[in-house]
C-alpha cells in the first residue's frame, strides 16, 4: 500500500494567447496583442503570489509555450515566451466559407 500525497489549494491558471492577424490590428505598440501580453504579464505576477501554478500556451498551437509551475523563475519563463511571439503572415488554420 502506497500512500500518495498532492499539495492542498494547487491551483492551475493557463493563459492563452491568440496570435491571428487580427490581433495585429493597429499601430505596432498599440493593439490587442500587446495589450494582451501586458496583462498576461501582470496577472501572472499576482497569481505567482498567492501561490497559483501559472502556464501560457498560444493559439493556434505554436512552439511557444509554458508549462504551468509556481515561482519567482516562472515569471521570468512567461516574459521570455511572451518575448518571443512574433507576427505570422498567414495563419496555420483557415475559416470555413459559410457558402459552402
């Protein structure tokens, strides 16, 4: 007989980031993109804080992502993935034509 054991209170947050062309819209310092990283960034800081296992995963699914752990190295792992999106001309996934 095994006795296993999990931490109380483990909380998961995993934010997502959509990295479509629409998120591009605007000036390049100024659109939904950026705005979304600037909040990712703080909330992670506070959800590190009060102990949260925070991850960051992108849509649609790309290399750039995080695993969700706790800790002050979590922070900095978000900023660089964060850090690293960049613009994708075509995106990978197609709408549907409502005509068809």
């Amino acid at each position: 007989m095994v006795n296993e054991y999990d931490r109380e209170g483990l909380r998961n947050v995993v934010f997502l980031i959509d990295l479509g062309p629409w998120m591009r819209l605007g000036y390049p310092h100024e659109n939904p993109l950026e705005y979304g990283a600037s909040l990712v960034l703080s909330l992670t800081k506070v959800l590190l804080r009060y102990g949260y296992n925070v991850g960051l995963w992108t849509i649609p699914p790309s290399n750039i992502y995080v695993i969700p752990s706790s800790g002050q190295t979590q922070f900095y792992r978000v900023l660089n993935a964060l850090l690293r999106i960049e613009y994708l001309e075509k995106p990978r996934y197609e709408v549907a034509d409502p005509a068809c």
